[in-house]
C-alpha cells in the first residue's frame, strides 16, 4: 500500500535473495565501507550505490551467504559512520550493473577484495585510490574499550579479533581510566576488516562497546607474555612479573554473556559460531 519503495520490484520483500537493498546509508560511505558489511558472510560480488537517495544493493555470490548475513544483521542493527543501516531483501535475484555509469569505483573496491581473498599480491594504491580496501594504514590497531561493564580480558580480545586473520602481538594497558589495547595483525588487510567490521559493536550485549582506530605504530614490541601483554610468535617469553599467563578458562568464564561477532570467513563463507560465548544471555 502507501509503504511503497522507491524501487520497483522491491516493495515488501519476503523471500531471500543474493541481493541485498540497503537503506538509510551516509552520504560520504565509501564503496569499501559497504562491502566490508557483507565480507563476514561470504564473496561479495557486485555493489550499486545509489548515494543521491541514501541507498546501495549488494549482491553476494549465494543466496546461502545473504540469508545469513540477515540473519545476523536483524537483531543487530549495523552502523556506518555513526549512522544505523537498514537491510533487508531485494526481489532483484542478480544485479545488472555493467552499463551503468560511475561504477568504476564499486569495480575496483571488489577487485580488490577478489584479489585480497585469492591472496593475490597485485592490490595497488591506484585501486586503492578508485575505492578499494587498502587505504595505506598498518596493521596495528589502537583498541579503547568503553562501558567496561564486564572485565575483558588479552584473551577475550585475542579471541574476537583473530577471526578477522592472524594476530601477532596484543598489548593491554589503561589509559585516560580507560581500558586499551593495541593488537598487530599479520596483515594490513586483516586489520583493515576487523576495523571496519568491529568498531562500534559490543564484546557482551548492550556493553564494553570497541571504538577502533590504526595505531601511528608499525610494529609492536612485547617483552614479557602475561596478561597485559602477548607475543604470539615468541612463546619463549618470560611473564615478567613472576605471574603465569592468564588461563583461558578464567576468559570463558565471562563467555556466559553473549558475544555478539559470528566467525569471519571471509570468502570460504559464512560459519555461524559462538564457541567462545555459549550459555545464558
């Protein structure tokens, strides 16, 4: 009736389809941006952006992949810069983008994710430059945890972040009466999507919200493996205060708490897991 959208085909969508019709998007979203919400759940395989009306449509490669990438966005609102999204199914089953103008940008940004999951070197700065995901920062992100309702520990950290690739060194500190850390990854590219993926979520619901943003750092230097600092590379460390490392069951004893991450996957495809925080909400 009068709850008509502005696309025809698209009004009152039931059924699931690989294309997904995003609304309410910020007008200085960048092409990356909005890739990197379907990432998590499997290949992304074609983008139209419709800046002027607020609005995009994002075609995975199965209907498998966008029915869990709604299924993990419905309880959980996703936010672009600071701004809520609305997701929901297109009645179109393929997008059909190739003689529209201005899609360089959205070509290049998924040319780049093609060539990053593929573990192809020949992700340069020009296709950086045309919207794609290599935007020159490291791979060192400074991490601040907010509302720390619940004690997060090197542990829980290493747990949420390594599903976005492989984490080298963690170290955590307060600052500012703040709970911090800063984590390296093995690869710009994974600390790219964990940034993008993770900042502003909650570790454990409706609290200890991340707020993510690249550390000046190229590379960290760890000293001592304790609870407050972590060299996952030189398990020939001393703990340096005579403590032994933080046992990880002491960290899943506040998995009972639901955390809110599904596993990243990337363009193996979506794995629905919660296994480190199973039990009560």
């Amino acid at each position: 009736g009068n709850d008509k959208k502005k696309f025809k085909g698209d009004r009152s969508p039931c059924s699931p389809s690989r294309v997904l019709h995003l609304r309410q998007i910020p007008s200085d979203v960048t092409e990356a941006e909005i890739i990197s919400l379907g990432l998590p759940f499997g290949k992304v395989t074609n983008l139209l952006m419709l800046k002027g009306k607020g609005q995009a449509f994002l075609e995975m490669a199965s209907e498998e992949a966008a029915v869990n990438m709604m299924n993990y966005y419905t309880p959980v609102t996703p936010y672009l810069r600071s701004q809520p999204v609305y997701i929901q199914y297109s009645n179109h089953r393929e997008l059909k983008t190739d003689n529209l103008p201005n899609q360089a940008r959205a070509q290049a940004a998924l040319q780049a994710v093609n060539a990053m999951q593929s573990g192809s070197p020949a992700i340069t700065s020009a296709v950086a430059a045309e919207g794609g995901l290599l935007p020159g920062q490291g791979s060192v992100l400074r991490i601040i945890v907010e509302n720390l309702f619940y004690p997060v520990s090197l542990e829980l950290l290493y747990q949420v972040f390594s599903k976005f690739g492989t984490v080298l060194k963690i170290i955590t500190f307060t600052k500012n009466y703040q709970f911090q850390a800063l984590l390296q990854y093995a690869d710009p590219m994974n600390a790219y999507h964990a940034k993008m993926f993770l900042n502003g979520q909650n570790i454990y619901t409706a609290c200890c919200t991340l707020r993510i943003d690249f550390s000046k750092l190229t590379s960290l230097t760890v000293k001592y493996n304790n609870d407050k600092s972590r060299d996952f590379t030189r398990l020939d460390l001393p703990s340096g205060d005579g403590q032994p490392p933080l046992d990880p069951s002491i960290a899943a004893a506040f998995g009972t708490q639901n955390i809110v991450f599904p596993s990243y996957a990337g363009a193996a495809g979506f794995v629905p897991a919660m296994g480190f925080a199973q039990g009560a909400g």
